[in-house]
C-alpha cells in the first residue's frame, strides 16, 4: 500500500513539475517578444571628429580629450622659390572633451585671422546595426570663432560684435559597411562684419566620405557646396572647398594626409572664404594629427 501511495505522489511532482516548466517556457516566451532583441549600435563611422577639414558625427566619449594639430603648408603654385609652398604654414591647436558620451566641447587657436573659436557637438541620433530600425547618425554642431587680428584702419570701429563668426551644421551620416561611410551635412554661416563684397550669411552643403582599403588605411574626401559668398564686383573669387587625403591609423594616434584648396581651418573659414583653385594648383598640402587622452587616468582618484 504504502509503495502505492508513493508511486502516486512520484508521479504527481513530476506531472506537476512537467507542468511548471511548460509555463515558464511560455513565459520566457512572452518576455523576449516583449522586449525584443538587444539594440546594437554602429560603432565608428569615422575614426575621427574630423573627416579632413570638416567636422564628422564622431565626439568624443565621457572624459576623453582629443587634442589635435592641424598644418597647412603654402600654395602648390607658388613656385620653386617657395619650394612649392613647403616654405610656409599655418597651424591650429584644437582640444575637444567629452562631457558625456552625447556632448562634446572644444577649443581651437589658428594661425589664419589669429581666430580663437569654442564649439559644442551634441550625438542626436545613432545609426542601429540591429535590435532597431535607425538607420543613420545624426550631431549638431555649432561653433563660435573670434578674430584677434590688430585692425589698422582708423575709419573701422574695433567691436569685438564685429569680430565674431558663427557656424551651424546638421551632420548626417550612414555606415554602409565596415569599409564605406557617408556623410551629408547641411551649414549655415553668419558672419557679423564683411568687406563690401562680401555677404553676411552663407549656406552651404557637404558631402564627404570614407573608404577603408586597408585595416590601417582609409581613403578620405569631403566637398562643400556653397551660396555665393561675395558679389559680382567682388576683387577676389571664392571657390568651393574639396579636399582628398588618407586617414592612417597608428596606434593611439589618427595621422592625415591630404590636399585641399582651403587655406583656414575653422568652420566659418574654409566654407565661405577658400581662395585657391584646384585648376590654377591653387592647393595646399596639410596633415592632421589626433591624439586621445583618458582624462581619468591623467587625474587619478587618491583612493584608487
């Protein structure tokens, strides 16, 4: 009786048990369509802030400092004498932080115009490589540059309103593969005091893009297609800006290499005041060259 009795109860647990992971498979179930699957977001669309002279949809993540050298060599045309422009430079310290892993700040000095210039990059939008439907990246970035040149001419009055420069971008870009990157972004420039040949406000269009051919080696391109920047009687010609070049991994360091018709190497400059033309090698040889700082390991925490 009592081997009975036992069988019974066996036989029930196991019934009841069977049961009891039918329910929670059923309820598994129900949670991950619930939740659905796991957001995986598109990691470096460009392997800089910068994809030559522009800016990209790249910043820099929390606490990390990327300090920048941009250089810019002379005229291509300027002959021998000059030994085609490698006589002459200009150059521009930039240091960007990342507040957060969404806001960037920066702060660049420039030869050109002696500019000082701030600017803030805030992440909008990430491109979803599954788990999600977003497909593109999408930054705003807005930039502030002041010239310090000393004014000579006593018939201009010196307000520093009349020195400032400002710069506006939507910056839209989409990951194809891991090779091909693309970059659409749309600018506006005001600028607060011109020549009389100039015109205050300049709208622009870039495009620009990346192709890895190699596991270090990345070709660069990035043209920008601008309103008309001066008048009809303007003495001198702007012309719309392209640069060509080769972004090289090399450890902790981005280094570039390229061509460029842009002599200035902030925003408001190199989109609505280049002066060279690629017809008449009016071209400029350059380099960039990025470093990142973990800002946390350079100042360490006492209790660490």
């Amino acid at each position: 009786m009592m081997k009975k009795i036992l069988f019974i109860l066996l036989a029930f647990c196991l019934i009841s048990t069977g049961k009891l992971f039918s329910q929670e498979d059923d309820l598994l179930n129900m949670l991950e369509e619930e939740v659905g699957e796991e957001k995986i977001f598109t990691i470096a669309t460009f392997k800089s802030t910068r994809i030559i002279n522009g800016q990209s949809i790249e910043r820099m993540q929390s606490h990390q400092l990327d300090f920048r050298v941009n250089h810019r060599f002379g005229q291509l045309n300027s002959g021998a004498y000059e030994l085609w422009g490698l006589d002459n430079a200009i150059i521009n310290f930039c240091f960007e932080y990342g507040v957060t892993d969404w806001l960037q700040v920066g702060l660049r000095r420039g030869t050109e115009q002696k500019t000082y210039d701030g600017s803030l990059k805030l992440s909008l939008l990430r491109q979803v490589e599954s788990g999600g439907k977003m497909p593109v990246s999408v930054s705003l970035f807005a930039d502030m540059a002041i010239n310090t040149l000393k004014i000579t001419d006593p018939n201009i009055e010196d307000l520093l309103k009349h020195r400032l420069g400002f710069t506006y971008q939507l910056l839209v870009a989409h990951k194809f593969s891991d090779k091909l990157s693309l970059q659409l972004s749309p600018t506006f420039v005001h600028k607060n005091r011109v020549n009389y040949y100039e015109v205050n406000d300049i709208y622009a269009i870039g495009i620009g893009g990346k192709f890895k051919f190699h596991r270090r080696i990345s070709l660069m391109a990035e043209y920008f297609y601008t309103s008309h920047a001066v008048k009809s009687e303007a003495p001198n010609k702007f012309y719309n800006p392209l640069a060509i070049g080769f972004d090289i991994e090399t450890g902790g360091h981005v280094f570039q290499l390229f061509v460029t018709n842009s002599k200035p190497m902030v925003e408001k400059g190199f989109i609505s005041e280049t002066n060279g033309s690629w017809l008449d090698g009016g071209i400029y040889f350059g380099f960039n060259i990025s470093r990142v700082f973990a800002v946390p390991r350079i100042f360490k925490n006492h209790n660490e």
